[in-house]
C-alpha cells in the first residue's frame, strides 16, 4: 500500500474539541481521492505506532488542501495527540486515501439527504460540496439533518451555514441540538435527537422514497433513519 510524507500547512480550530488539519499537496505527484473517503494518519506516540483513519472533509475540485477533521475523543491517544501537539509545519505519513462512502459514478439523484450526528459530519460536508460544485449535479437539492448538543459543539457550523446562503434553493440544513441553550431561538434547531416521528412531519414520504441517502453517526442515529426508511417500506 502506498505511502505519502504530507507537511501540516494549515490547522483550523472548529469547536472546543475537533480541529482540522490542512496539508499540502505533495510537489510531484498529487494525492488523488474522492469526495466521502478517508486518509489514513500514522503517528509515533511514545514509541508505538498507531495508524487512524480520518474522513477527508476538503473535497478535491473545491479545496486546494488536503483537510481532514479530528474531534477529540475521551482517553484516545490519537485524537488528543492531534489536537493538543500537531503544529503547522509538523509531517505526517498517511496511506493512500481509501474508502466507498462516495458519490455513485454515472448517477444523478434530484435530491440527496445527509444525516450526520457529531464528527460523522466529516464526510458529508466533504460529500456537499462535491454535489453543490459537480456542473452534472446542478439541479440536485441536499437536505443535511444534523445532530448536535448545541451551536458550539457543531463542527462546520459557519462554513454550513454560509453555504447555505449562497445555495438558498438547493441545500438546506435541519439542526436537532440535545442541550439547547436556553437563549436559542426554536428556528434554529429542533430540541432533542434526530427521532422517526420529528422527520416524518417534515418530509413527504415521496422525497424520502425517491432521494439518496447517506447516514454517518452512531448505531442509534442508523437505527432511527432505517427505522424511518422502514415505514416508507423502502
């Protein structure tokens, strides 16, 4: 499997406990992958070796860098490690990117639906962009449900938000926070976890039945949206 050496040229803090690592392209052969994949990093913390996969969140005909997304995990020597010591100009080893959570080639879906719950955003702001800048998608409208504690623990919540401005008629964003805070306005989110019955009063069943979906959370977040695919028997 190949191996790339990639220079840290950038780091972006997204929330209290997730940042986001830019690298460089390397100068003479560019690193190729696909919007929905996933490089993985290997580091050497106090002697050992440890190999973690991140999802991409830069997508390849947008972002010049190579950016991948860490959040914090308790105990995880990994992600802390990325968050508490990588600097710019650090460099890290990554095998080549792999992965299948991607757009299928030769395919035009009318509207896609993207359901994250924390840092399982990473790959569908990835896959976003990519459907909001391919010209063969154009006419395609993206439905993000996203599912958080509150503004501050929602990775990407400017960069979603501004794409959804400048997208107003195709990309619209459905928050559900779990620890409102008491000055949120009810516009903003849904209270509580992204849950069958909240869903099916806001989409028709013939949008759910006809659209892509991809989930990217927890086994209940799955559990939930194939529970809600279940009652349109698909």
């Amino acid at each position: 499997m190949k191996t790339y050496t990639l220079k840290v040229a950038g780091i972006k803090r997204e929330t209290e406990d997730a940042v986001t690592l830019c690298f460089k392209q390397p100068g003479l052969k560019k690193i190729k992958y696909q919007a929905g994949q996933y490089l993985t990093l290997i580091f050497r913390i106090n002697g050992r070796r440890y190999l973690r996969p991140y999802s991409f969140s830069s997508t390849p005909i947008v972002d010049s860098f190579l950016e991948v997304t860490v959040k914090r995990v308790p105990n995880g020597i990994v992600s802390n490690y990325v968050n508490d010591k990588v600097v710019i100009g650090d460099v890290i080893e990554v095998l080549e990117p792999m992965g299948d959570f991607i757009y299928p080639k030769e395919n035009s879906f009318a509207t896609i639906f993207l359901w994250g719950v924390g840092s399982g955003v990473t790959p569908l702001f990835s896959l976003l962009k990519f459907i909001l800048n391919e010209e063969s998608l154009k006419d395609s409208r993206v439905h993000l449900i996203y599912g958080n504690h509150n503004i501050d623990s929602s990775i990407f919540w400017d960069a979603l938000h501004i794409l959804q401005n400048q997208n107003s008629e195709r990309f619209k964003i459905t928050h559900f926070h779990t620890r409102s805070e008491k000055n949120e306005n009810p516009s903003i989110s849904i209270h509580g976890r992204i849950q069958p019955e909240s869903i099916l009063k806001l989409y028709d069943s013939n949008l759910i039945k006809e659209s892509l979906h991809y989930i990217c959370g927890p086994v209940d977040l799955k559990r939930n949206i194939s529970n809600i695919l279940s009652s349109y028997n698909l």
